[in-house]
C-alpha cells in the first residue's frame, strides 16, 4: 500500500497523541483514544482513522474545546489481534484516562475491545469493524457504530448483483471474524432473494497465494464473484485473479473495505468493473462528500476514504458531551441517542436510539479506470434491517450449498 507510507511523517506527531493546539492558559486537557491497525495488512485503515480523528479534533479544539476542555488523541497500535487490543484499550482507559475510544480496525479485536469498554463504561465507537455481533449478542450502551455491518452491505449489495449481474455466485472470504460475517450474511440475504449459492470458501487472513482455491471456483460455474477480503489480501487476491484470467471470466463484487481508493490505481485493470459497496468514495459528486474530502485532502495531502467515519465518531461524541454538559460516560451514552449531525463526512447522519447504528445511505460503485464511480443509491432505510439487539445473528444459518434444480 503505496499510500500509507506516504503518511507516516504527517502521523508522527498525532500518532504521539501531541494534536492540535496549545492549550490556553488554564484550559484543562481530556483525552480520546485511536486505537487501530497501524502497520500490516490492515494498515491503511487504521492510519486513516487516526487522521480523520486528527482533524476532527483539530477543528473542535479551534473552536475552543468540549465543554472548555482541549482534546488530544492518543494512539495505540492493536497489532490487529484481539488479545493486544484488549491491554492497548486497558492501557488507554485505565494509564491515559481517555473519555472516548474509537476502534478498533479488525473485527475480532474490535468485539474483544467491547468487553474491556463495557466492564469500564468508556464510550465507544467503532468507525471500520462490521462483524453482525456488534450490534446483536456483543452491544453494549456505551457502544456506537458508524460503519455499516455485515447485514446492512449485504441487504444493499445482493439485490443488485441478482438484478444486474447474476444469479449464481461463490462466496469467497477471508476466514476470521469480518470475512466470516460478511459471508454468511451475504449468503443469508442472497438466497432470500433467491440466488443460489454455487461454493464457499475460507482462506486465511495473510495469505501469499490464493490459487490452491481456483480451482473449486471454476468448476463451480459462478457467475459472479462474491469476494470478503481487505487491505493487502485483497491487493494479492486481485492480482492473482487477474493472471489467471478469472477477473476477465466472472463479474466480481465485494464489501465496502475491499480494498481502499488510494490503492485502485495500482491494480486499475485488474480490479477494471469490480462493484463495490461503499458509504464514502473521493469521486462521489455528492455535495457533502465532496466539501469534506477537499479540507482533509488540505490537511494530509490525499483522498479521504471509508475510514473517514472517524471524523464523525469525534464530532458525535463531542455533541453528546456538549449536550450532556458532562463527561459522564451514562449521561453522554444516553445524549447520543437518537441524535442527528448535518456536519459528518456524508452530510446528516441520525444514530438509531435502539442499537446505537448510525442510519446512513451507502452508494454502490464500480471501479473504472482506476476509480470508484457511483453507480447506485442505497438508503439507509433501506438496509439497516430490524434492531437485534440480544439476537443471535446467526440462529438456524448453514454453510451448506443448497442446490438448485
């Protein structure tokens, strides 16, 4: 990922937790914790979440503060694993005192961190991790969430593919938590709607080569492609695809962190049609997409991208404190719900009171020329599905192919 090293030099100080202003003379100083990926192969992620936190409390502290307070970020590397995602977010919450944690990136370290964020009322929002337990069987009152989950992408992404690009799919994912997630409710939704499930497969997170599973893809006859992956796995898959010359054979789809904007252009012709689901994307002609993207490109010399949800956590957060008049973790919980902001990185935005799930309208795009063009609207009405609080996401569902006559 070509782009994320660019950064570094930019991050060093946020990274450090030294962000924004000097406080004026007897400003007191509240901490927020980033906690994410921030090398490997989710590295992309992570260092965008830390600067669209960066800007957001850039532009809160310019205006004074919360509640008169300056605010400072500090971040902690999670090593995208779950049990060094459990002591950074102990660490940030019992040593730093941070009053917000945003994170993680991974999906299994983000469920781990709700137990800790749980057990010691710290507000939490998760702007990138999209497992269906986060809002079902793990939520928790001090837990938010503005990344569509697993169930919302693939409400919105299974009707179009059968309507527009086939029938008979094959679900590959990388096998751990998101990957899991994302396929199983993609199956879910797609035989609802009745396509059929040709194969699934599992490969595991990091792997070199992915051509031990072609093989079961071709004989399967897909028509389409249904691929959960991220960050560099989806960099080597694609490639891969390409010089087998699978991505020329079969239509291919993916979840919204299939692979970021800044790293299109590097794999433009292999990933040339590939349809995507996305809440954000730098060439959406959205007004509010548009205006955001322009100050944190001023700010950090590059595109923004899904990660961007970051900002919004601050922002929210913010607003509750601000509206609570109180750092209380249960009084600032309690202020988020059901709140509404106009100034996120999409324009308004409402957090739904009974799962604490941002609403929010995703855009399918497919990729040309080494961008993400839009080529559909979503709304979030539309895809958020019934609250689940306490449910077993999963209850009765079954990897088995159920063939078609």
């Amino acid at each position: 990922m070509k782009i994320v090293f660019a950064v570094v030099a930019s991050l060093a100080v946020v990274m450090a937790g030294f962000i924004g202003f000097a406080p004026a003379q007897g400003q007191k100083v509240v901490k927020i914790g980033d906690l994410g990926s921030k090398v490997g192969v989710f590295e992309g992620y992570g260092k965008y979440q830390t600067m669209g936190m960066a800007l957001a409390v850039e532009e809160l502290n310019a205006r004074g503060g919360v509640l008169g307070n300056k605010i400072e970020i500090v971040s902690e590397d999670d090593e995208t694993k779950p049990a060094p995602a459990v002591r950074k977010a102990e660490k940030l919450i019992l040593q730093d005192d941070v009053k917000l944690l945003v994170g993680a990136v991974s999906s299994g370290a983000t469920m781990a961190v709700m137990d800790v964020t749980k057990k010691h009322k710290t507000i939490h929002w998760n702007s990138v991790s999209c497992a269906e337990f986060m809002r079902t069987t793990k939520f928790h009152k001090y837990y938010f969430s503005n990344q569509p989950d697993s169930r919302m992408q693939s409400n919105g992404l299974a009707k179009y593919i059968l309507d527009q690009m086939g029938k008979k799919v094959y679900i590959f994912y990388t096998d751990y938590a998101m990957g899991q997630s994302d396929g199983r409710q993609f199956k879910t939704a797609l035989e609802k709607l009745g396509g059929e499930v040709v194969g699934v497969a599992g490969a595991p997170l990091d792997t070199k080569d992915f051509s031990p599973w072609f093989g079961a893809i071709t004989d399967s006859k897909p028509e389409v492609l249904f691929l959960a992956f991220a960050g560099t796995d989806s960099l080597r898959l694609m490639t891969q695809l390409h010089s087998f010359g699978m991505t020329k054979k079969y239509k291919l789809a993916g979840i919204d962190c299939f692979l970021l904007q800044q790293d299109l252009p590097a794999i433009a012709e292999p990933m040339e049609g590939f349809v995507q689901l996305n809440h954000f994307s730098a060439f959406n002609p959205d007004p509010a997409m548009q205006a955001f993207n322009q100050k944190f490109k001023k700010r950090w010399g590059h595109d923004a991208n899904i990660a961007a949800g970051s900002y919004d956590a601050v922002l929210f957060w913010a607003a509750a404190v601000e509206k609570a008049k109180s750092f209380d973790p249960d009084k600032v919980a309690e202020a988020h719900e059901g709140m509404c902001l106009d100034n996120t990185h999409i324009g308004r935005q409402c957090i739904r009171k009974d799962d604490h799930q941002v609403v929010m309208d995703m855009h399918l795009y497919q990729v040309k020329g080494g961008k993400n063009v839009p080529i559909a609207r979503i709304a979030g009405s539309d895809s958020i599905g019934d609250s689940m609080v306490g449910k077993d996401p999963v209850a009765g569902f079954t990897w088995e192919i159920k063939k078609k006559n």
